[in-house]
C-alpha cells in the first residue's frame, strides 16, 4: 500500500478497551465502573472512545449503571456464539448481547483461540454473527512466541486476517477493529515494543488494503493489546498506526486505566507520511 500524506489520511479516533478477562463479580464490577465514572472528565473522552468488556454476568450491571448515570464509556463482550440460537449449553448468542446495548465484541481472542479452540473458521462466523446484529467486532490477531522466533508472525497475521475477512464487504471491513495482541506479550509483562507495535499494526493495515482495499484499510482501527499499562501507553500511542489499546489487568482498577485513556488522547494529526 503507497504511504500517503497525513492530510490524505482521515482522522482515526482513538479506542481503549478494558478486557476484564475472568474477573470482577457483578458487585466489583457495579464499584469499579462507578468509580471510573466519577474520574471520568469530558475533556478524557473529547477524542477518545472507550470500551469495558466484564464477563457475561457483570454486563446487565453494568448496562444499567452506564445508562443511568451516563457515563461515557461504551459496554463490549468478551465472545460470543456464533449463532442466534439453539442448544449450545453455556453460550452467549450475538442477538443477546445486542439486546443488552453492547456495542463491541472481541472475536478471536488469543485466550479463545488458545483454550477453546476456537479456529480460524470459528472466528470468522462469529465475526459475521457480530456484524449481523450491528454490534463492531474487536478481531483478535497475534503470533506465539514461536511463530515470533521462526520469524512468522507476518504470515501468521496474514492467515488470520484473510481467513476473516474474505467475503467482508469494504465497508464493514472499514468500520470494524482490528486488535494485534502477540500472545507471547499477553499477560507476561513483556510488551512489545512501540516499534514493534507498529511494524505489525502497518504490516495489518497494508493486509486490510489487499483484502479489502485502500480506503478500508486507511478507516479500519487497529489497536495494540499485551501487557499495556499506564507507563508505555503514550509510547505505544504515538505510533502512527497503532489506534487504540487492548487493555487486560491494568483495566481492573479505574485510576491506572484512566492513566491509559488519558495517555491514548491525540497530541498531534495522526496518521504516515
């Protein structure tokens, strides 16, 4: 993909996202997000969105307490099913979760891919399931550290993205997220670097361009997930094709995530010259 002007470039607002993981009852979710709340100023949120994605039976909790005390913070799902319904003892259906006001859902999370086995094939009907019921999709891609030793993170990215994105229409490729979490970085503390954030979000966005063209790849909002906390945000941020954070433990407590939204706000036009 030609690398194009910063004016050429639309704007990309920025995405954090709180994965809460296996954590916080309903209880601990009610404080946690009040507590964020009461933190929460405009000028936090002027330029940033922000997601929390609690486990299922945190989010009519947290449903009502968004809405009542309209904190701007938008509700997201950790998975999904990918049918409307059915016997599938113990899962979550897409229309369920739309019902409940959620506006993302991760798909393909390392974790899911890891335990669950979720496939390729899987993560691609729950992204079309996500999609169908007007809910965004958080597409989770990343390499093993492994696959990063045998230098084949790009082809592993590539396989990802292709398998789910075939058949998208530009348009829904565009609107949706793409959220490059390494596993290897993923709750280990070893963060990948600002420079290798961007290389693998740029390699992804040049992906989105070959599978779904330019204007897609340029709109498409990709963030960076593994190990993020409150002291490599900015950096990380600065990148010009890192868009968001994917953010695991450090979003269990309302001061060190805010730390990250605040440090995820734009400073200057955003965007590869």
């Amino acid at each position: 993909m030609t690398p194009t002007s910063p004016d050429a470039v639309p704007a990309r607002r920025p995405l954090v996202s709180g994965n809460w993981k296996m954590h916080h009852d309903h209880i601990e979710a009610l404080h946690t997000v009040r507590d964020l709340g009461l933190r929460l100023k405009p000028e936090d949120i002027a330029q940033v969105d922000v997601s929390i994605h609690p486990p299922f039976t945190d989010l009519r909790t947290v449903q009502t307490l968004v809405e009542g005390e309209a904190i701007p913070v938008a509700l997201g799902a950790q998975h999904c099913n990918d049918h409307d319904r059915g016997a599938y003892t113990g899962e979550v259906s897409p229309q369920m979760l739309a019902r409940l006001g959620v506006r993302y859902v991760l798909v393909g999370h390392s974790e899911r891919r890891q335990h669950f086995a979720m496939s390729d094939d899987l993560v691609a009907a729950t992204l079309r399931a996500v999609l169908r019921h007007e809910m965004v999709p958080i597409l989770c891609v990343g390499e093993t550290e492994e696959e990063r030793a045998a230098a084949h993170t790009e082809a592993r990215l590539s396989s990802q993205l292709e398998a789910a994105l075939r058949g998208l229409a530009p348009s829904q490729a565009a609107g949706m997220v793409v959220a490059y979490e390494p596993v290897w970085a993923i709750g280990t503390g070893k963060a990948a670097t600002s420079f290798d954030a961007e290389d693998a979000c740029l390699f992804i966005r040049e992906t989105v361009g070959t599978l779904a063209g330019r204007e897609a790849a340029q709109s498409v909002r990709i963030q960076y997930g593994g190990s993020v906390n409150p002291e490599n945000a900015a950096d990380l941020m600065a990148e010009p094709d890192v868009d968001g954070l994917l953010v695991g433990g450090a979003s269990l407590e309302a001061a060190g995530f805010l730390e990250i939204v605040r440090a995820s706000r734009p400073v200057a036009p955003r965007g590869r010259s």
